[in-house]
C-alpha cells in the first residue's frame, strides 16, 4: 500500500480537495485502483445538520453517509464509489474513543490525545485503504490551526509505522500577489512549511496555487527554504474554463511523475486521452445553452455545488457549453418571473425550510405554461406536485406538510417512518435506494433501464392518497420504490420535458460519465433553444 497526504497553508478553500481528486484521476488513467478520503478537524459528527452558508453543501453516499463537498469531487474525478470510512470529523473521532473509555475498551488506562485520539484516526487511514492500489488523504483546514493538530500527529507517526518509502506528502500554499509591489511572495508559504516541520512533516511536493507565473529563481528559493527539491516545487494556476482541466494543468507540471518516482509506482504509459476531450467540449461546444437554477442558497457557489457542476456534465455529454443563471427564489417572490425570460430550461434544487417556497412555486408554473424543460430535485419535485396540484387540479390551498402542517390538501406529507424522530443528525432517508422506472416516460428513455439506484436525502414524500387524482389531471409517475411504494419520480406528459425526482442524481454525476437525466435535461434544453423563433433585432 501507498499512502498520499495532502495538507494546505496559508490560507483555506485553496483546492486541496481538487488538487487531490485531479491527482487520483492521473493515477488512475496510469492503471493504479485509487481512493480518496477527507479527514476534518471541526466537532461536528457529519455535516448534515451544517447550514449550507456555513460548509457548503451536504454530499450524500450510496451507504447514506452525510459528507463534505470535497468527496463529490472525488467521486468525480475518480471511478471508486466511497463510503463512511472515506470521511472522518474530529466528532467522529472523540466520539468513538469516548465510547471505547465507557466501554472499558482502554482497561482504565488515562486517556489522551497520544496515543487514544492518534491511533483512532491512524486506525482510519487503514480502513479507507483496503483494496486499493493508492489511498489520498485530504486534511481540513489550515496547517497551524489547533484542531487540526492531532490529525497531524498522526500522520507523522504513520509515516513512522510504515516508512517514507510508503508514505507521502503534498502541501498545498499560496503565492499571494502584491498588486502595489507588483511581485509575488513566497514568505508566507515558507511559513507554512516551517509550521509542518515543527510539528515533524516534511512536505515531498509542494503544490502552489497562484494567479501569476512562478519564476524559476522562486522555484529555487521555495526549494532552498522548504527542503523541496526544485522540480517539486508545482505551479498550480488558476484553470482557463473548467476545473476539469486540471488534471491536465497538472500534468504538464508532472505531479503524477513526482508521486509514481517518490512511491516507486508500477504504471501504465500517460494516457489523458479522457479529459483532453472533456477540456475540448469544455472549451468549444457545439452548443450553448441558458439554464436558470432557482434556489434559496444562491449567495455561496457551494450551497448547490454538485448541481453546477451535473449540469456541466450533461453540457459535456451534448457537446454544449451550460451557462449557469442562478437566480434567488426570494427575488421572484418580489420582482415577478421577468428574470425567467429567455432561459433555454430552468431546475428547481433540494432544500430545507419554508424561505423562498413560494418562488420557487413560480419558477414551476413558468416552465410548465411556457413549455420550458423543467427539472426538479428532491425539493424542487415537491414544489412541482404543489404548484400542479394549485395550478391543474384546483386544489388552491395544496402544499407540503412541512410549510404549512395544518393545510387542508398535504399532497407532500412526512414519510410514516419519519413522524416522532426528533433527533436532526443522521435520522432522514439517507442514501441509495431502488426506483423502477415505468417505460415510456422521459426517465425511462434518459436511463435505458428499468431500474436505477439513486441516493436521497429527505423527510417529506409525495401523498400517494392523491396519486390517482393527479394521473387524471395529466402528471405521470415516473417511477416507484418497489419496496415501500414511493414515488420516486413524476412527469408531466403533455410537456416536451417536465421531470422532478425525489432523490439527489446531481451525487451521481461525472464529467467523463454524466448522468442520464442531467444529459437529457441539457438536451431538451438544446431543443428548446432551437425551435425558439428568433427575437427580433433593435
């Protein structure tokens, strides 16, 4: 086995986790099994009770972990499916060694940070590397921070417990750029290195994110004062269009002939003939496209992270280039669906809370009149049944439970196992469930199968007591859940292409495979842009 750390200085949202899921896509185009894991030092469990302004949005796993974004960029840029053992908190960590002092597990021996806390998050290194080839190990955080100093710890003795010949270290930095000097500087990330050295990490490759070309006399400096030989020393700029052309910016800088030298790698020949044709439908699309994303988180990008990027995705699979208007659902409630004009296809993301419900509401009735290709996920399905159920079937007070608990038509109701959980971590319907597919729908044609298993993450479900009533007005199920009944998916078939799913297909996606509906959303994007007439010149 091979281990690879990945640590970041300086300062935070670096691309740590982008750096090491590029990295995991160039060793696996070299023939090696890899998999990707994210340690973080915050006391939380999981993420999944973390508002998305403060940590982004939650990434659902097949096994219903709730995880940081960084593992959606791993599952991305790589083939391995992860799971729980691929992410681990400060929570996770004390709350196991706590359980094994109860448990009597220590036999009454005075517990501490070495070697209790150390050994619980060494002993996870090794769960997440069973199987693989190459196993890369993204820590949280800011090399300095106190919170992240045990996983520090630990990694400097797992380097000692299985040799430097085994293990690996890359630090992510940054070379800030004084405008008023004119100059880029290297001291801060000088710092950052003397900092891991401190504590007894010797950094192997240095990974320097920065908006300007690095000289070759700073090449020399940050060797000399970091202990890295110069040809480590890799420039990371930002990417011209996408960040998947990283993989390729970083292969030209061979950090992947840097790791297969330092680990002494068995490889296959460089073959980046994958994400050379994902850049090049990147770059030049065929096709352009205007999608509208109507969500209630849109002041941070990574709120609806996995979203964005699927779309690309399915822009990628058409040969199109997809520009994202992303669009507050609580503007609309304001202003009107005017800044719904001229949109090629507008979805509706997941959420939380009845803030913006209403908008949202809007965006679904525009797309369904004007005949706009409509996409709803999770929460954006349910407002879909609700503004159909208003808008179709004359039920002018329908809504879902979780708005408005005493409405007269709850068409989106609390799923049964849901009613008296009170605890808000872990407790919702998590993770990979069956949906069997009813032919000769839209979801049938996009997934050419009868059965998908997709990843879900939600309380409230479609009232099954309204479904006939709905089938006469004209929504369609899609698909079910053979085990319970849900309804996983509804259409609308009197539409060119109307789709709200109950579960999170934008956790599926990749760029070198894009998911079916995010494909043939784009598509019929694509065609409705097409047979728009054309507006009228000034």
């Amino acid at each position: 086995m091979k281990y690879i750390f990945v640590t970041g200085g300086v300062v935070s949202s670096l691309g740590k986790g982008l750096t090491a899921g590029a990295l995991g896509a160039l060793l696996e185009v070299r023939g090696l099994t890899v998999r990707i894991q994210k340690f973080d030092p915050y006391l939380n469990v999981d993420p999944g009770t973390m508002n998305p302004y403060q940590h982004g949005e939650v990434y659902v796993l097949d096994d219903g972990a709730e995880t940081d974004l960084d593992l959606g960029h791993y599952e991305r840029f790589t083939s391995g499916l992860l799971g729980r053992a691929n992410s681990l908190t400060s929570g996770q960590v004390y709350e196991a060694v706590i359980a094994k002092e109860r448990r009597g597990d220590y036999l009454g021996a005075t517990v501490q940070v070495i070697p209790h806390v150390t050994d619980e998050i060494k002993g996870r290194i090794l769960k997440g590397a069973e199987g693989v080839d190459v196993l890369i190990t993204e820590i949280g955080g800011t090399t300095g921070d106190i919170e992240g100093l045990p996983f520090l710890e630990a990694l400097r003795q797992f380097q000692l417990d299985h040799g430097r010949e085994n293990t690996l270290f890359i630090h992510c930095t940054l070379i800030p750029y004084l405008r008023a000097a004119g100059e880029l500087k290297t001291k801060p990330s000088q710092q950052s290195v003397a900092k891991l050295r401190e504590i007894g990490i010797q950094p192997d490759i240095l990974v320097c994110r920065t908006e300007h070309p690095i000289t070759t006399s700073m090449r020399n400096k940050l060797s000399l004062y970091c202990n890295v030989p110069v040809n480590a020393v890799v420039e990371c700029r930002d990417v011209e269009s996408s960040v998947y052309e990283l993989p390729l910016a970083l292969a030209g800088e061979n950090l992947d002939e840097l790791v297969v030298k330092r680990l002494n790698l068995a490889v296959n020949a460089r073959d980046l003939t994958v994400w050379q044709d994902v850049t090049r439908r990147l770059r030049f699309p065929l096709n352009r496209v205007r999608i509208g994303v109507v969500g209630k988180y849109m002041n941070l990008q990574d709120a609806y992270k996995s979203v964005y990027e699927s779309l690309i995705h399915g822009g990628i699979a058409n040969d199109c280039g997809v520009q994202i208007v992303r669009l507050d659902s609580e503007d609309l409630e304001r202003q009107g669906t005017a800044p719904l004009e001229g949109l090629d296809g507008i979805l509706v993301p997941g959420g939380f809370g009845d803030r913006g419900i209403e908008g949202k509401i809007m965006a679904v009735r525009h797309a369904r009149e004007n005949r706009i290709p409509f996409y709803g996920l999770c929460l954006g399905m349910q407002v879909a049944v609700i503004e159909f159920a208003r808008s179709v079937c004359g039920l002018e007070d329908a809504n879902s439970t979780e708005f408005a608990p005493n409405t007269k038509n709850p068409v989106i109701d609390i799923m049964e196992t849901q009613k008296g959980v009170t605890g808000k971590g872990g407790t919702m319907r998590l993770g990979a469930y069956e949906c069997r597919l009813q032919p000769g729908t839209h979801a049938f044609a996009a997934y050419g199968s009868d059965t998908v298993f997709e990843r879900h993450r939600h309380r409230f479900e479609f009232n099954g007591a309204y479904r006939e009533q709905f089938a006469k007005a004209g929504l369609r199920i899609g698909g079910v859940n053979p085990a319970t009944g849900l309804v996983e998916i509804v259409e609308i078939a009197d539409h060119p292409w109307f789709v709200g799913v109950q579960y999170h297909p934008e956790f599926k996606s990749k760029p070198t495979r894009p998911h079916p509906l995010f494909s043939a959303f784009i598509k019929a994007a694509v065609k409705n842009k097409k047979s728009s007439p054309t507006p009228p010149t000034a």
